[in-house]
C-alpha cells in the first residue's frame, strides 16, 4: 500500500470517531477559518479535502453565501458522513478524489477551501496547478495548515513518527514561496500558536 492509499486508510478507519478525538482541535481551526474568509451570493466553491462535511455545515449556521458547494473527500467513509448530514442541503454536492486526481473544467470555482489538509498532498505543486486551472480569474483559494516552524518543528516530527499517513507540512515563507511560482498573488497571511500547533493561514488569488 502506498502512502496516499495509507492516509485514505487511516481516515476511513478512524471516520466515526474522527469529530470526537479531534474536537477541540477542529473547533479551534474551523473557528480560525472561518473568521478569515468571505463568500458572496453567485461563489461555487470547492472545499477540497471537506472530511465529514462539519466546514460546509458551519458555513450554512453561519449564513455565509454561496450559490453550490462542492465537497470533495478522498475518504469514502468521512464523505458518507458528509452526506449523511449535509443532505437536506440542496446547494451542496460531492465527490470523491485525491486532490492530485481533481479534474474539474478551468474556470469553475470562484472559491476554493483547503483546511488542515494541505500537509497530506503528495505532490503539492501538481496540486496548486489544478487549484488555479480551476479558480476563475481573480477567483480565491484559502489555505488552513500546520505551520513547521518554531517549535512545532519538533511535533511535526514526532506527528511524522507514529503515524502511517503521508506528511509534508510547510513553514508560511514556504508556503507563500510555492503559491507565487503556482501562478497566486498573496493577499492575506497569518502565522499563531495553539497549545503545542502551529497554524498558517493564507488568502491567495489567481494571478490575471
């Protein structure tokens, strides 16, 4: 089994109690990405790596706007639990891809999500590729991860030890490095510590 298939294995094991293990952590990170972003009306978005849904439900109790949501999960059994609770919601569809495999039409989305997820792809550039061949002109990508640096660096490690999933985590320098030859112009940054985690975020949009 390669490393990609052992990430999706290990969410597919651990679907059902996922929310639980993890609740202050998504709590804190869902909080901080949703202070950070804006939606209008007319978006469709893509929430890329969208797991049991909870972002896209948050989203709608919060009353941000948006005309369709696509939530897209590489994990069979976190995307069951997505639609399982998302479907009431016709505004919001779903799919089943490695960020690495997404292959909607240029020109999509007005908006794409990428949260707590972005340490997982195996080849990153490929992936911020397709985000931009995806994003309308001007369209926005919001990007949530660990950030390795300061002492984080030495969780990161011990995160990369115990664990059989893939992962490749950035320090914000990097990240925004990356972003700028993928084709993306830095709007917003931000950099924080949380218990013993290390966040970035960033708001970036398609270069014209």
């Amino acid at each position: 089994m390669n490393l990609p298939e052992k990430t999706v294995a290990s969410y597919n094991k651990q679907a059902f109690k996922y929310e639980t293990k993890w609740k202050n952590y998504l709590i804190h990170t869902h909080e901080a990405f949703l202070r950070r972003i804006k939606t209008t009306g007319g978006d469709t978005i893509l929430d890329t790596s969208g797991g049991t849904g909870l972002l896209a439900k948050l989203l709608i109790e919060q009353g941000s706007p948006f005309e369709h949501l696509i939530v897209n999960d590489p994990s069979e059994k976190m995307l069951a639990i997505a639609r399982d609770r998302l479907s009431d919601e016709s505004s919001i569809s779903f799919s089943n891809y490695r960020a690495e495999k997404l292959s909607y039409k240029a020109n999509k989305f007005d908006r794409i999500f990428c949260l707590n997820s972005f340490h997982f792809y195996m080849n990153q550039p490929e992936v911020l590729e397709r985000f931009n061949t995806m994003l309308t002109p001007g369209g926005r990508l919001y990007i949530l991860d660990w950030d390795r640096s300061g002492f984080f660096v030495i969780v990161n490690q011990l995160l990369k030890w115990i664990t059989s999933e893939h992962i490749e985590s950035r320090s914000l320098p990097e990240m925004t490095q990356i972003l700028g030859k993928s084709g993306f112009e830095i709007d917003n940054e931000d950099s924080w510590n949380w218990r013993y985690w290390k966040f970035f975020f960033v708001e970036a949009h398609k270069s014209s």
